[in-house]
C-alpha cells in the first residue's frame, strides 16, 4: 500500500564502557577541566575498547532497536549508516553490520555526511520506503572519532567520543512519523574541518602519517559561527515547510557538539533551554552518532510522550546541515 505511514518503530544505542575523562585528558594535553568544560560543556567521553569497532559498537544498538521494534534481523530490507569512520574502506561498514546480525538479504550502504549522518540517513530511508518496496529499515550513524583523533593536539582532542545509535523504521507504524526535512551542504568550506589522508587525494604513505594527516583537524571558531547560523535557518526551514512554528517542539534534539551552540541555536529559535536534549556532557561529540543516541535515550526513558514534536537539527564537515521533525 502506497500510503502505508512510516514511522520510527524503535531506538537503541551502544556508548564503549571505557570512560575518559577532562582529568584524565589534563594529563595527556596542555588543557584544564575548566577550559574543557566552560568552553564545550564536556565533561567526559567514551572510547572504544581495542576490538570495538563502528560496526560492532552498530551491532549492540542496532539489536536494542530491533529487539524494541519487535522486528527480527531477516526482516531489513533496508540497512543505511552514517560514518566517517567505517570499520575498512571496503567493504562498507553496513554491510558488515548487515552480516554482524545474520541478514543476508538487505540493500546495505554507507553515506557520508558527517555530524549529519543519521538525518541524511534518515530521509533517504524514508523516501526509499515511501517509493520502494521496503519494509523494515535499520537507519544507524556510528563513529569511533577516537580512531581519528590526534591526541596530541589540545585544539581537537578534549572533544570527540566514540558510540553509535539506530532507528528502525517500519511500514504501517504510526510512532515517530517524519514530517519533513531539510538537508543542505556548501562544500566551499570542505577545508575547516577534515581528515586530509586516507582518500585518492592524499593516500596514507610514511611522510603523511609523519605529518599526521590521518587525523582530524578543525577550525574551531570559524565552525562555531557557521554551525549557529546554519542550524537556526536549517530548523527555521522544517518548521516553515510544515507550517509549524518553534512553539510547537516539544523537544529540540541538536547535534551535541558543543554546550554553547546548542544554547545559541535554541535562544534564537526562542526554544527553553528546558526543552533542549543535552547529553555532551557525558558522551562529547560523537558526530553523527549523537542524534540517533539522544533520540533513543529520550526514548528508553520515557521522556517522549505520544504527540510530542520533535525538532532534530545538526551541522557539521563538508560543511553539511540537516534539520527534521519528527511527531513521536
Ligand atoms: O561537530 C561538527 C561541528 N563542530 C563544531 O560545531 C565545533 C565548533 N567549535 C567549537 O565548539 C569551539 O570553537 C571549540 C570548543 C573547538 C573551541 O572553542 P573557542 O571558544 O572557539 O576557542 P578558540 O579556538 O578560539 O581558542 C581560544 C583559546 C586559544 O588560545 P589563545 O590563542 O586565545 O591564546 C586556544 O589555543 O583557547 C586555547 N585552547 C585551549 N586551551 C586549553 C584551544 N584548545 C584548548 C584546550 N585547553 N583544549
């Protein structure tokens, strides 16, 4: 049935158990506890354990999510996963994952689209269902940013953790239906935030490990002020497509990058902060991880209710932007 309704039929999340925190960071870089946390609002993260990797970290989550869809493995048709930080270039990490939970039948692929990975997912997946004939979809964004990080750069390293968070979406599920989106990218600024090795430009010798181009390098500032501008329009976007306005969220769900941005984004969207999803403190940026692992927590503990209007909203390299709402 063509207009069958395609919701979000449940959630799960994965976080490494290994801790690190800004003490334990004071002992690695020239930082503070104070500077970490009164610029960023981290206060610690997580990191994986030697073994762990995107898709077994998706693979914990991705069970979660299922188990509470009450949907089984053989039932995906459809495995989409956001990450920068796939297991191997080849194959892609969703495949990997499709084999991880037995199914051998999925269309299993990766994109790219950084902090914005699980909202371009889930917009793909939502389209591919609502024009193909898929079912269940498991929409997943995973990172192990701790595998691109340098560790002995301060500007970079108090910032990023490791997890993963998953969707399932469903045919004929009214939960979590997904009322519009707004994805957008300019990669004019591709240059101020990216790894530059490991691709056909600059692929991995001696001399670019010596340089340390393997890892991940921003800048900061220039971000900061993007990232506001870009959410507030990207969230300003949603709402007008859908004829809604800001007082209608109940929840705004940001990409958890920074403790200021979120703030900013919500004073000018005139949200309460109150209404404002905030888990940096505990799990840093995780990148595109950290929508799906937000959802899914608001969900395991009972903070969404029926009805409610989520606004989800991220930014981040290539420079990408994403916004959605959701009525859970
Ligand atoms: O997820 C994708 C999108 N990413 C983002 O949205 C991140 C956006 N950017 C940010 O969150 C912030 O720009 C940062 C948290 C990365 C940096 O905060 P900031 O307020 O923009 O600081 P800054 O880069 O302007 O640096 C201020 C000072 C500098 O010292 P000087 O030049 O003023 O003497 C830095 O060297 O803070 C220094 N600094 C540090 N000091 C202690 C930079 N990193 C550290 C550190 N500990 N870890």
């Amino acid at each position: 049935m063509a207009d069958e309704k395609i919701g979000i039929a449940g959630t799960g999340f994965y976080v490494p158990e290994k801790v690190l925190t800004n003490a334990d960071l004071e002992k690695m870089v020239d930082t503070t506890d104070e500077w970490i946390l009164t610029r960023t609002g981290i206060k610690e993260r997580r990191i994986i354990a030697p073994g762990e990797t995107v898709s077994s970290m998706a693979e914990i989550a991705a069970r979660q999510a299922l188990d509470s869809a009450g949907v089984a493995p053989e039932d995906l048709d459809l495995i989409i996963m956001g990450t920068i930080t796939p297991d191997e270039p080849l194959p892609s990490a969703a495949c990997l994952l499709q084999a991880r939970l037995g199914n051998t039948t999925a269309a299993s692929f990766d994109i790219s689209a950084a902090c914005c990975g699980f909202i371009y997912a889930l917009e793909i997946g939502q389209k591919l269902m609502q024009g193909g004939r898929y079912r269940h979809a498991l929409i997943v964004a995973a990172e192990t940013l701790s595998t691109v990080t340098d560790w002995e750069d301060r500007d970079t390293c108090v910032l990023f953790g490791d997890g993963a968070g998953v969707a399932v979406l469903s045919k004929g599920c009214d939960q979590g239906e997904m009322l519009d989106f707004y994805l957008g990218a300019d990669g004019a600024y591709s240059s101020l935030l990216e790894i530059e090795a490991g691709g056909s430009a600059c692929p991995i010798s001696h001399e670019v490990l010596d340089q340390r181009k393997q890892y991940i390098k921003m800048e900061g500032n220039k971000v900061f002020k993007l990232a506001v501008a870009s959410m507030v329009s990207s969230a300003q976007h949603v709402l007008e497509q859908t004829g809604l306005t800001s007082q209608d969220v109940t929840w705004l769900l940001p990409h958890q990058a920074n403790l200021r941005i979120m703030k900013a984004v919500a004073k000018r969207l005139k949200i309460p902060v109150e209404q404002v999803y905030i888990n940096v403190d505990r799990y840093g940026n995780m990148s595109g991880a950290t929508v799906p692992i937000g959802l899914a927590e608001m969900d395991h503990n009972g903070i969404l209710k029926r009805g409610d209007l989520i606004l989800m909203v991220a930014f981040g390299g290539g420079l990408t932007w994403a916004a959605s709402l959701v009525r859970w």
